[in-house]
C-alpha cells in the first residue's frame, strides 16, 4: 500500500520522486528538441513545424536516427530532473519545517 497508516516513508517519497522525474523526462525531451529544431529553422528563415521536423527525423533514419535526434543530452536531462524533483517534494518540506516550526 501507500506507506504505513497511508503515509509514505522516505525511501518510498524519493523512489516516487525518482519515478516522477523519469516519467517527465521521457516524456518531455523529445518534444522540446522538436520545438527547438522547428524554432533554429524559423530563425533560418524556414517555416517548418514540429511535425514536418518529427517526420523529417523519421525519414532520415529511421527509428533509431528519431531517437538519435531526439534524445540527445537524455542521460544529463534525467538526472537534472529527478534529483530537482526529489530536492522539491522531499527536501523543500524539510526546510519549511524547520524555518516555520511552531514553538
């Protein structure tokens, strides 16, 4: 279940912390390198969409050249986020604890 009496122990907040921030990274990176190869196309002076750049990735190579070009820096992105996330729902609460602890 959900911890002990519903509530989660440590170990469980920053295994769930960790989840959250690979669930995000995989799904977010390869829409944020799409956008920005559209946007370096539009300041080229090309109008290209985030679908036409997809499909141009595809096109080229494949499965593997779509994620070749759409997960570069994966590695560094996931651990930026999930250690952020941890920082955020673990941490964060930890220190307005002890900065606003009623006496």
């Amino acid at each position: 279940g959900a911890g002990y009496n519903g509530v989660l122990s440590s170990k469980e907040k920053i295994a769930a912390s960790l989840l959250a921030g690979t669930a995000s990274t995989i799904m977010t990176l390869p829409l944020d390198v799409i956008v920005a190869k559209s946007q370096d196309a539009k300041k080229a002076g090309v109008k290209v969409s985030a679908w036409e750049t997809f499909t141009q990735d595809f096109k080229v190579g494949g499965w593997k050249g779509l994620y070749d070009a759409n997960m570069m820096g994966f590695e560094a992105r996931l651990l930026h986020v999930c250690f952020t996330t941890v920082v955020m729902q673990f941490g964060s609460p930890l220190i307005f604890e002890l900065l606003f602890k009623k006496k």
